[in-house]
C-alpha cells in the first residue's frame, strides 16, 4: 500500500557546540563464560543545550556505555579496549582516577534509575545534597544546608525547608528521584546523564518526573543524555535520538524524522511493536526471536536473525553507519538495504 | 453466596450467563502494630478494600492501577494464596473459601496463573519439560503418565516452543522464551480462566508484542476467560475487553474498553491516560495537567473519596462521602465519582513540558 507522504517536518535544531563526543567505544568484560562485548564501537555527540536519547533494549550496552563515561565502570571485569570519550575535545579515559572523580563531581552528573539504593538510608537528604557543596565548594554546614533547601525547591519538593532533615525512606519514589536530579545540578554540571530516570515510578509519577528534567534542562541549559528503552519518553523529551543494538549505534536522527519514518529495521520493528494508546485496534507486529548473546554475536549486522529484510549480505558483512536522506537532516543508519526500508514505509 | 453449588467433578457444561470469576465485596486488610515498640492492633493496611469483578467466558478484563493500588494483592486472594478479610471469590458459582481440600483441588484445576517475573518462576532445578508437566503430577487423575510427554510437546509447540526445549533448563532459554514455558505450564491442565499479573512487565519491547500477540491467539483459540491485571494502560488497551481500574484498595470505574479509554469519567482515569507518553514527538507540547503528590498511605486513607487529596475537581461532599462504584445521570458506565467529568474524548497528548503545540 503506497504510504501518504508524511506532512513536512520542521528543520532539526541548530545545535550548539560539541559537549561530549564518544568515538569508536569498545567495552567487554571478561567471564568464565567467554568475553562479553557489551559495547562494540559506539559513538555520538550530544551538544550544549541539548537532549540526546540513547535508546536501546536491554543488553544494547547503553548502560554501561554511561558508566564509561562516568568513569564508573567495574575493571576488572570490565575494560574499555578501544574509543575516546572527550568532553570539550580533552580524553576523559586519559585521565587518572583522580582527575576523573573531579569532572565527575562538577562538570558531569548522573541520575539513576533506583533512587533509594543511590542514596544513603542513614543521612538526611540535606546532608547528602549539602556534602555536594562541602566538598567541592568548600561551604560551611549552614550555608550547605541553605543551598540544599535552594535545590530542593528548585526540583519542586513541597515544604523543602522542613523535609531537608528527612532521611530518604520517609520520601516517596517520585520525591526521591527528585533529591537524586538535585544533587545531579547541585554544581551546574554541563551533562547530565539520566539512565532510565523514571522506569521504576509510576505513570502519573513518570510524567512529573520528565517534565521536570525537561524544564530544567531549558533553564539551565544543560546537556541532557537520556538512556531509556521507553519510545514514550523518548517522544516526549529528545531532540536527537540514537538507537542502540547490540553495542551499536543503529540509526541516528533527529527525533521526529526517527519515528515518522525510521531508516533501520530495528527502529522499524521497535515502533510496530509498542502498542499505543492513540492506536487502539493496530495489531502488533514483533520483532522474531530474542536479543543477542553479547558473548556470542553474530557475524556480520547483528540485528540480522531477527531482521525480515535480511540477506545472505547481512550475515557477512557489517553495515557502517552512513548517511541517509538529504544532508541538512543528519540522519545515519547502519543497514546494507536502508534505502529498501525507508522506501517502503513512512509510518509504521 | 451462590445457592446449590454443583459437584466440582460435574462433567455438564455451566449455564452459560454464569460468570466464571465473581467476586463481591472482597476485602484484605493486613493488621498493622504489634511488635514491642507499638501499641498493638493500632490499624490495618486496607490493601484491598470491597472490590466486586464478573468475568465471563471468553472474556479479558484488565485490572490498571497504580503500585499500591492493591492489584497484586487481589491475585494472591483470587488465586487462594491467601485468605480475605471479608468478600467471597466464586469460580464457576463455587466459593472458593468455603470448600474443602478436595473440592478446592478440582477448581484449582479450572484457573491458572501467569506471573510476572519468568527469571524467579521457573525452578533452575527442572527441565523445562518437567516444569510443563509438573502441573499433571500434581493433578494425575486428568492424564496418565505415559501420555505426558507428548502432551508436553503440544504445549510447547502451542506457545510457539521447539518441543525439543523439553530437555532444556530455564538459564538456557531468553526471557520471552521463559514467559512461554510460564504459559504452557499455566495451560497444561485446560484451564478455564487465566490469571495474568503483569505478565509482560518484564520483558523488553521487542519481545513483549511476541507474548501479547500469543496470550491474544491463546485466549481466542481456547475460550480462556482471563483476568489481566498490568499497569502499562496501553498494553491493556490492546489486550482486554473490559477494564477496572483501581486506586488505593477500590474500583474506580469500570466498563468497556471503549467506555473507559474513549471517554473516562473519572479524574483519576483522565489523569492516568493523560500521563501515557504518546510515541510521537511531534503531539509532544500540549500542557496537560498532571496529577500533584502521591497516592496516599493505604494505612490511613483519606475520608470520603480516596481520590481527592489528588483531585483537581474535588468538593467538600467528597471528604465526607464516599462515592459508590455505579452509573450515574449522563454516563454510561460505573464510576465512583461524585462529579463524573462531561464525557470527552481526550485528545492523545504529551505529558512532557513545551511550548504551544
């Protein structure tokens, strides 16, 4: 059936200057069971002022490409083999332990998915949000304490002033992953990486949450990695999406054009696979079989088991990501056979 | 309380406007206090508060509901894991309280449960072969021995399994593949009703359409009646026919499918269905108003209408009243609204912050 051309996008934004550039990142971990290779020559670029999504299911490395880039990783086991992670064009993986732990601090911060293990059960928020400001900004407890309340009433806790002495089991979960984005700006980073910041709250709570993130990251202009394996937030919050397989970028663009019509089987079978609730009666189209074995990858595209469109090609060799459509939109895919895929489909 | 229970082991078909699950009044409060440092029998945590569900034949009908809101304990009551406070649960007109040892075994047989997490459900221990038969050992008047193992391939193959994974243990399978070896072992005994709690949650995006599309094949091939209780409000839409949505231990509204998704009467629903991030950026921007604070402590809840401490619409009459769960002038499903909202398709909308659409 012969789609309907899509109405025109609008142009993506400009973006600002580059802030954090990941190049050609190889992660593996070392296991009785073999070698797996969770990251397998990553790279983006999210710029000032921006938000960029790293979405991938469970197992696409997305995760622990950010702890790369936190300097948060495990090694042993783990061991970054190959890339670069630059921010402002210096190698962050050149840097000792030391000098990584300081741009961790202040110019790069994190919020993660379980709030309540992220924080310590037997301090107050206020102490927890008020080390921030001790340690690195040399202030005394009393003004630390005022900067917590400061914060905490940026992120919208109610009565900050008379919880900032609450310890965080009296909080909710939505009340604690905003102490978690409040420590994350305390010393105005430039990135803020949020690894599935809402996945354990509820819908309700869910949406308060992005929202937040959304207004803040425009006040502050700060750039915003978002990790998540939700197409629902991923719509709501990101300019640019890059989407993850197997250690992988698959498809890169800009948000819009990514899901009017995706350029990647994978992009493809992810968006025909979620059932949504301004679609009700679509029947959903699966992706076959299961995501790869990260200690057994298969040759050539890795996404080729499961990939309808897949040829005797795809098992040999491995799609680069390169260009498609015009050049002013700076979209990519890594597929042998995009021009078949975005030929044949605007909307899924 | 039905009249006349049938004999469990009657072979005839039940009249066919029975419900194959009622349940009325049901309530399951767990006693807080004791302990040394508290005063004791101080209250209770009204987890499950006077629900009343009918399922039919045939039928799918979801529970939504929030974490808290009482969902999963209502499971563990139905299927017999634990006792309720007050209320009866029928299967096929049985309450299933009040039988004994033998008869609670014959109807154990007719309703089966999928859960949630295929990692912690399936003992590490079994072959998967095993873990399918393991029902027909337990029940082993409904199959003799020797013809188990073929009747393990037909279910493995009816959930879309290699018969040959019947040699397999769970760590050799993926996720989706041990959420199936969960449903075959759910229908190995011919169940007639299927309790599902979140049984997709945990699986990814991918291989979640994989299962629904198989549960929805299952259920129309076999006549299952099933109750599905999630609280992904999309994956809910897809699969059931009829929806109860539920918040701190009640039944805020029910009704159809189309009823509750098409027009919601309650705030709290309009809220819930609002919050749902639409995959589509370019409906992002419209400001929705999103519900403030958290749901309220099931310990103690709230006077009246347990919804409006949350409620952008609630009244004095709401803290003193509580709303009852029926249809009320201008609706055409029950709501346990004093002031159900004008019935309104929403537009489908983005709950993240933005600019004018």
């Amino acid at each position: 059936m012969p789609a309907a051309p899509p109405p025109p996008l609008p142009e993506p934004p400009r973006p600002g200057p580059p802030l954090l550039e990941v190049d050609d990142l190889h992660v593996e971990f070392r296991t009785p069971r073999g070698t797996v290779r969770a990251v397998n020559g990553l790279g983006y670029t999210l710029h000032a002022g921006q938000t960029l999504a790293l979405l991938g299911e469970s197992g696409s490395g997305k995760s622990v490409a950010a702890l790369a880039v936190m300097g948060l990783l495990p090694t042993p086991p783990a061991r970054i083999t190959r890339g670069a992670v630059r921010l402002h064009g210096r190698d962050l993986l050149r840097l000792s332990d030391a000098e990584h732990r300081k741009v961790r601090g202040t110019r790069i911060a994190m919020v993660f998915q379980d709030a309540l293990s992220a924080l310590n059960p037997v301090l107050t928020v206020g102490h927890q949000i008020g080390e921030l400001f001790r340690v690195h900004r040399g202030l005394g407890r009393r003004q630390a304490r005022a900067r917590a309340v400061e914060l905490m009433d940026r992120v919208r806790i109610p009565a900050a002033a008379r919880r900032v002495d609450d310890y965080p089991h009296q909080f909710s979960g939505g009340m604690r992953q905003r102490v978690m984005i409040a420590m994350a700006l305390a010393l105005d980073p430039e990135v803020v990486i949020a690894d599935e910041p809402t996945t354990a709250l509820d819908v309700t709570v869910q949406a308060q949450i992005m929202r937040l993130l959304a207004e803040l990251q425009q006040e502050t202009g700060t750039g915003l990695l978002l990790i998540t394996h939700d197409l629902g937030v991923v719509a709501s919050v990101a300019d640019r999406i890059t989407v993850m397989y197997a250690g992988r970028v698959v498809e890169e663009s800009d948000a819009p054009r990514l899901y009017a019509a995706p350029a990647h089987p994978y992009t493809r079978g992810l968006l025909e696979s979620v059932p949504r609730l301004d679609r009700p009666g679509r029947r959903l189209v699966p992706v076959p079989g299961s995501p790869p074995d990260l200690a057994h990858l298969p040759t050539g595209c890795a996404f080729h088991p499961r990939c309808a469109a897949a040829r005797a090609r795809c098992a040999d060799e491995r799609p680069a990501l390169l260009p498609v459509g015009a050049a002013a939109e700076e979209r990519s895919s890594a597929c042998h056979f995009t021009d078949e895929v975005t030929a044949r489909g605007g909307r899924p | 309380m039905s009249t006349g229970a049938p004999d469990p082991t009657d072979p005839n078909p039940p009249e066919p406007d029975r419900p194959v699950l009622r349940v009325r009044g049901l309530a399951k409060h767990y006693p807080t206090g004791g302990g040394p440092f508290r005063r004791r029998g101080t209250g209770a945590v009204r987890a499950v508060d006077g629900v009343d569900l009918e399922l039919h034949r045939g039928e799918t009908l979801g529970l939504v509901g929030e974490s808290g809101c009482g969902k999963s304990t209502l499971a563990s009551v139905l299927m017999g894991a634990e006792r309720p406070s007050a209320g009866t649960v029928e299967v096929d007109g049985q309450d299933l309280f009040a039988l004994d040892r033998r008869q609670l075994r014959a109807v154990r047989r007719r309703m089966q449960m999928v859960l949630q997490d295929p990692y912690s459900s399936l003992d590490p221990r079994m072959t998967i072969g095993r873990i399918v038969a393991e029902p027909l050992a337990i029940h082993p008047e409904v199959l003799p021995r020797e013809r188990r193992p073929a009747k393990v391939a037909e279910l493995l193959r009816l959930v879309g399994l290699d018969p040959a994974h019947a040699d397999r243990y769970p760590h050799q399978l993926s996720g989706g593949q041990r959420q199936r070896v969960g449903i075959a072992r759910a229908l190995a005994l011919g169940p007639e009703l299927l309790l599902c709690d979140e049984p997709v949650s945990a699986l990814d995006v991918s291989v979640q359409a994989q299962v629904l599309n198989l549960l929805a094949d299952l259920r129309e091939r076999l006549g299952l009646a099933c109750l599905f209780i999630a609280h992904d409000l999309a994956v809910v839409q897809y699969l059931c026919d009829r929806i109860a949505v539920m918040y701190l231990g009640r039944i805020v509204e029910t009704g159809t499918r189309e009823q509750v998704y098409g027009s919601p009467y309650h705030p709290y629903t309009r809220a819930l269905l609002a919050a749902v991030p639409v995959p589509d950026p370019t409906l992002r921007g419209a400001q929705v108003a999103l519900l403030e604070g958290d749901l309220p402590s099931p310990a103690d809840p709230p006077s009246g209408c347990r919804f409006r401490t949350r409620c952008p619409q609630a009244q004095q009459r709401c803290a003193q009243e509580e709303p009852a769960l029926t249809v009320r002038p201008g609706t055409d499903h029950p709501t346990a609204c004093h002031f159900p909202l004008p019935a309104q398709v929403p537009p489908p909308r983005d709950p993240a912050t933005g600019k004018a659409p």
